[in-house]
C-alpha cells in the first residue's frame, strides 16, 4: 500500500473514474495510483461525492495530499460506519473526495490506495 501524501509534489495528467467506487491517478512521470475497496459480505464502501472539481488536480503540481478518517458505531446491522476523506489542493484549487464505508463491524470499511501497475 502507498500513503496518499507521495502524490504531494506530482503533477497529474488524468484521473480515471470509469470502474465504479475506484479512481485512478497518472501522474505525469508515468506512475499511477488507484484508491478503492475490495468489497466483501456485509459491507459497503464507495465513493459518497467529491467536493471541487476534480480537473483542479491535473496539469499543476499537488501542494497537499492528506487522509482523514472518522469511525463510529451504526444503527445498522449493530455494525460501525467510516467516513474517509482524501484532501487534496493545488494552484488551481481544493478537491476533497468523501469515502462512506458500513458493516456488520467485522469487516474492513477502509478505502485503499496502493501504487498501481496500469495494464
């Protein structure tokens, strides 16, 4: 897994947001990034909505890159719920992506974001 703060200081040339609840991020020295889940039984985690527009983070350096998450026990299923929040800025602007997550509370709700091998 990678740390979302080793974008600071890449420029992006494109985010993908075709595959539903994952996006994709190339960078502009050839890299990319994917933040998503791997769903499994009794849970659900997706994109809730992105705050800014999302273009603001390509052709300019990212100035800030940062996780910040919340947890907590849900009504639901007896479970627990996670809002995940994935700020970032540039020159351009301020984008922040909000992450849901909630389940029975045995399974994970964390968003991953790994350095990626585009195929």
């Amino acid at each position: 897994m990678a740390n979302v703060n080793e974008l600071v200081g890449k420029v992006l040339t494109k985010i993908d947001d075709s595959v539903t609840d994952e996006l994709r991020f190339y960078t502009e020295d050839g890299e990319c990034y994917r933040m998503y889940h791997e769903q499994d039984c009794c849970e659900h985690v997706y994109v809730e909505d992105i705050c800014g527009d999302i273009t603001d983070l390509i052709g300019v350096p990212i100035e800030l890159a940062e996780e910040v998450s919340e947890s907590g026990d849900s009504d639901v299923w007896s479970g627990t719920f996670t809002w995940t929040f994935y700020k970032f800025a540039t020159t351009k602007g301020y984008v922040t992506i909000r992450w849901y997550g909630s389940s029975n509370g045995y399974y994970s709700e964390s968003v991953d974001f790994e350095r990626w091998e585009a195929t």
